[in-house]
C-alpha cells in the first residue's frame, strides 16, 4: 500500500459569504459535482470498498471526544481486525484503523455551521443583522495508508466542499 501524507486538518473549507440582504439570499442549491456521475456505476461502487487506514486526531478543548460515531445506510463502520471487517459504531481517536472508503468519506464530509450576528450600525433606525457563517470540521484524521492514488484528492474534495 501506498503512504500517503494527508492531514485534513491542512484542507481549508469552503465558507459561505455573509447574507448582507436577506431579501436576496439567492439559492442553497449545491450543484452537483459532474465527475460524480462520469464513468462506470460498479467502478465507483468498488472505488468505495477500498480499504483506508486513518488515525482520528484528538481535539483540544475542556473535553474532547474518545470515539466518533459513522453510519453508512444505517451501517456501522467497517473495520479491519484480524482480517476480517467489525462493524463499529464508534470509532477511536488516536488508534490507526483500517476503514472501508465509504466510511472515511462520512468522516471527511462531517461539518458543522456556527453562525453569527453583526448590526452594523446599532444605532439606525432600522437594524439590519448581518449573519456570518463558519464552516467547520466534525474530526480531523491522518490518512495512513491509501493504496488508490484518487484517493487523497478525493478525501481533500470532500473536506474542502462546505455542504
């Protein structure tokens, strides 16, 4: 397999502009990205079944998280142990852990969004809140092993998207 030298902690994520005018917030809508669609329906399929061996960084923080969750169609995590998948709800920080692709796909996409509100003038006479919006990562991992070479640009493309 192939070492691969991917943090996503180093991919920096989309942000959405501020909404000065929220008469004119124009669409949420995500156009979906056409090299999705192109080529074989099992290729991609197969693309997905790969193994990926990640470590989840820890976080900083008070508390921080010991295992993260990931579900796939209702489906646990795939892990490889002792050659064969367990399906683990909770994946360990801190541990490498060989994973199906699909389920280091979940992990890469997992954002959240904080939003915040600034009155530009607080004393007009009529206030008009601007909200700022910061896109941010669930989890941060360290791609270990990846034996695809599509494979740190998919979890990059994924982790830079902010939907």
């Amino acid at each position: 397999m192939a070492r691969t030298a991917l943090n996503t902690s180093d991919v920096k994520i989309d942000q959405p502009a501020p909404i000065v005018d929220p008469k004119d917030r124009g669409g949420e809508i995500v156009e979906v990205d056409r090299s999705l669609l192109d080529g074989d329906y099992a290729e991609r399929l197969a693309f997905m079944e790969e193994p990926v061996t990640i470590e989840i960084m820890p976080s900083g923080g008070d508390n921080p998280p010991t295992h993260y969750p990931v579900w796939v169609n209702g489906r646990g995590g795939e892990v490889l142990l002792g050659g064969q998948w367990v399906t683990m709800v909770y994946l360990p920080v801190g541990q490498p852990l060989t994973l199906k692709r699909k389920y280091v796909g979940v992990l890469a996409a997992a954002k959240s969004e904080t939003v915040r509100h600034d009155a530009p003038d607080q004393r007009a006479a009529t206030l008009l809140n601007i909200p700022h919006r910061t896109v941010s990562a669930a989890c941060n991992f360290m791609v270990l092993q990846d034996a695809n070479p599509r494979g740190p640009a998919w979890i990059a493309e994924l982790r830079r998207r902010k939907f």
